[in-house]
C-alpha cells in the first residue's frame, strides 16, 4: 500500500470512530429524555387497567354480600371478591404514585 492509500484509511477510520462518538453523545443526551415519558405513561395506563379491574367486581361483592346477609350463601365469596379487588385497586394506586414519583425525579 502506499502512504496515500495509509493516509485515506486513517482519515476514513478516524471520521467513523468520531461518528460513532457522536452518535453515543447524542443519544446519551436524548433516550433520558424520550425514556422517562414512555415509563410515566406505562404505569399510568397499568395504574388504570389495574383500577378497571378492582372496581368491576364491585357489583359482584355487593351481591355477594346480600347473600351473605340473607343466609343463602357463605362468606367466602365475599371475602374472595374483596380481597381481589383491594389487591387490583391498591396496584393501581401505587402505579400512578410511582408515575408520579418518576415524572418529577
């Protein structure tokens, strides 16, 4: 190979590597900025399937309930159903808590 041929590969490599630098700064800069949404956004919408689903069994729990009061069932659907649904609504509260938390960190 001659000098100018050794020259031209240098200058080619060097520009690359200093693109890839680049490139590496640039999106150290910017995916926090793009991440941090997307994550606010995902437990917020997990915050509200979550609260979707301990609140449709309430009407299941007050039925419940009336049987229960009325002696024609025993308490473990009840206590089933309401344990399901504190479970589901208390997710769902601490998913947009931790939305919160992450919005303003």
């Amino acid at each position: 190979m001659t000098i100018a041929a050794l020259t031209a590969t240098a200058f080619v490599t060097m520009e690359e590597d200093d693109m890839v630098g680049k490139a590496k700064q640039f999106l150290g800069f910017v995916l926090p900025g793009v991440i941090r949404p997307i994550r606010v956004l995902w437990n917020e919408m997990m915050g509200f399937v979550f609260l979707c689903l301990g609140v449709i069994p309430i009407p299941s729990a007050l039925r419940a309930w009336q049987d229960f009061q009325s002696g024609s069932d025993g308490p473990f659907r009840l206590l089933l159903t309401c344990f399901f649904s504190a479970i589901m609504l208390y997710y769902g509260v601490t998913s947009f808590l931790k939305a919160k938390r992450i919005s303003r960190s």
